[in-house]
C-alpha cells in the first residue's frame, strides 16, 4: 500500500471512529450523585422506568418575538405523559456537552427552529414524578429561558401540537386546571418569584439577552 493510500485509510478509520464516539454519546445521559456530581452514563432509552437514577436533563422556556409563551403538547406516542402541555421543550445533555449547547441542540431536534439569548431562570431545579403507568422521572434539571424568531417546524415524534399564549395566560392556566399540564412545569411555575417573573417578560422584548 502507498504512504497516499495509507493516510487515506487512517483518515476514514478515525473519522469513522470520530462519528462512532458521537453517535454513542448521543445516546447516553448523564447520571449524578446525590449531590449532583456526574459519576457514569447510561443509555438513554433504558434509563427512565420505575426505578429511574437521579440524571442530568434541562428544560427551556421558549418566547417568540411578540413575547407571547410556547406550550407544547407532548407526542401520544411518549413512553411517559403522552399528550400532556407542557413547556416548550426538555432534552438530556450529553456527556461533555454544555448546557447552552444542549438547549441549542435541543430546539432545533424538537421544534426545528435557533434559539437565542439561553438564559438561566431556574439553574438548580431538580423533580422527581412518578406517571400513572410507573414511570419516575428523577432529573437534576436547570430551567432556562429563550427566544427566536423563526418559524416552527416541530418534530411529530416530539411535538402533538402548540400554542403561543401570554405569560398571563399561563399562569391562569396553572391555577385553574394544573392537572392538564406536566407536573416538571407546574414544580418550575411554583418555584418562580417576582423577579423571575420580571426577567420573562423583560427577555421577550430584550434585545440584548444573556449567553449561558
């Protein structure tokens, strides 16, 4: 074989072993200790059931450019709360991935659209919840806040449905039938002062907005 055609092979062997690695942490999440130190992976599909470890996840808030909330409604073909509003979408980071990456990440994969401005609301937000056919949910779980402005384009496997409403709405609708939306939604709303309160209607409309 030729030196050309050698580093030819090499090049393809360690792009296929590049795009193997990256594949494979695809399909893991993170699992965490007690006090919330990462201590190993697991696969992704296997890791929710009745016995779920505590892992890492995150949940955005998404606002469009009129500052009006995006509720999503949850696949029926979900292992867990099929049909369910919720907010707007939720995802694992992988392992080595940063949280804003992950949210990045997470809104193209689940509603086909750029976020900008990642900002922190609820960075140590952590739930457990159980559904009604046994499945727990144990997830360490920073809520963040973001904008865009793109049209939606919403995976089906994901998304049933969606609807833009105001803040206001919202919260309305948290106090008058809690039971429709997902009990993650209803923990973050309830852990919400004022100021966070403040900081969502003032990231609708600001320009500048805040990397994380």
């Amino acid at each position: 074989m030729s030196p050309r055609a050698a580093d030819h092979v090499r090049s393809v062997d360690t792009a296929s072993r590049l795009a193997s690695s990256a594949e494979g942490r695809a399909d893991l999440v993170v699992l965490l200790d007690g006090a919330r130190r990462p201590i190993g992976t697991a696969p992704r599909e296997g890791v929710h059931g009745r016995d779920t470890p505590l892992h890492l996840a995150y949940s955005c808030w998404l606002l469009g450019p009129d500052g009006r909330f995006l509720l999503t409604r949850r696949a029926l073909t979900k292992r867990s709360w099929p049909g369910v509003w919720t907010n707007s979408f939720c995802g694992h980071p992988r392992p080595g991935e940063t949280m804003g990456s992950a949210v990045t990440r997470g809104g193209l994969h689940e509603l086909g659209v750029e976020v900008e401005a990642v900002t922190p609301l609820l960075p140590d937000f952590s739930y457990r919840a159980v559904d009604a056919n046994g499945t727990v949910e144990n997830e360490f779980c920073p809520v963040h806040l973001a904008r865009t402005t793109a049209a939606l384009a919403p995976d089906p496997s994901e998304v049933a449905e969606h609807r833009w409403v105001e803040i206001d709405e919202l919260r309305a609708a948290l106090a008058a039938a809690p039971w429709a939306l997902s009990p993650w939604l209803r923990e973050q709303a309830a852990q919400l002062d004022h100021r966070a309160w403040d900081l969502i209607r003032d990231h609708a409309t600001d320009d500048r907005g805040v990397a994380s």
